[in-house]
C-alpha cells in the first residue's frame, strides 16, 4: 500500500492513483474488473450506472435482486458488465465517492496555491 494513493473504498472495490506515475488516471478495480480512467471517463461511467438503474428486473426471476441480470455498459464501448442491483449501488457509490475526493483534492491544491 506504500506505492498507492488511495482515493477511496467501499465493500466492492478501491480507487487509488499510483504515487510513482505522473498521470491524471485513477485506478478503479470492483469485482475482478480494473479500469483505468479519466475524470471525465469517471462522469461517464456514473452516467452510465444511472442508465443501468432503470432497468427492470426480469419478471419471472425469483432471485430478485440477488441475480446478475443488469447490463452495465462502461467508459470502453467494447466492454460491457452483468452486474446485480446491489452491486450497481456499490458501483455507483464507488465512482461517486472517487469523484468526490478528486475534486476535493483539486480544490483544495488549487486553493493553496494561492
């Protein structure tokens, strides 16, 4: 964990940034998936999660909410994710709360600076 930034976490996954990298991406990994992505990427990707939620669950499933029967698509459009509606909230938690800190970073570096 010396060689990371962590960004954020949550019960699904981390973002971090790289501390010997000079790059604006951030690493963003939940389940087996990493990406590595773009602030803007990042705003995409939260859209898409909100596109997601409107999906209806099948209606015959009795597995309810518990199945992987949303389709997530992501900042890449060769890539899509079947993903559960309680991992789509941790997702979604995931981006937003990376989101967060990024631009709470950016302020306040941008603050003391002056």
């Amino acid at each position: 964990m010396d060689s990371i930034y962590k960004i954020y976490d949550n019960t699904i996954g981390i973002s971090f940034r790289w501390k010997q990298v000079k790059s604006n991406l951030t690493q963003i990994i939940f389940r087996d998936t990493g990406f590595h992505l773009t602030t803007e990427e990042i705003e995409f990707f939260i859209d898409k999660v909100c596109d997601a939620k409107m999906q209806k669950p099948c209606k015959s499933c009795e597995l309810s909410g518990d199945c992987r029967s949303v389709l997530l698509q992501t900042p890449s459009d060769k890539v899509s994710m079947a993903v559960n509606y309680e991992e789509l909230g941790q997702i979604e938690d995931l981006l937003r709360g990376t989101l967060f800190q990024i631009r709470m970073n950016n302020y306040l570096n941008d603050l003391c600076k002056n």
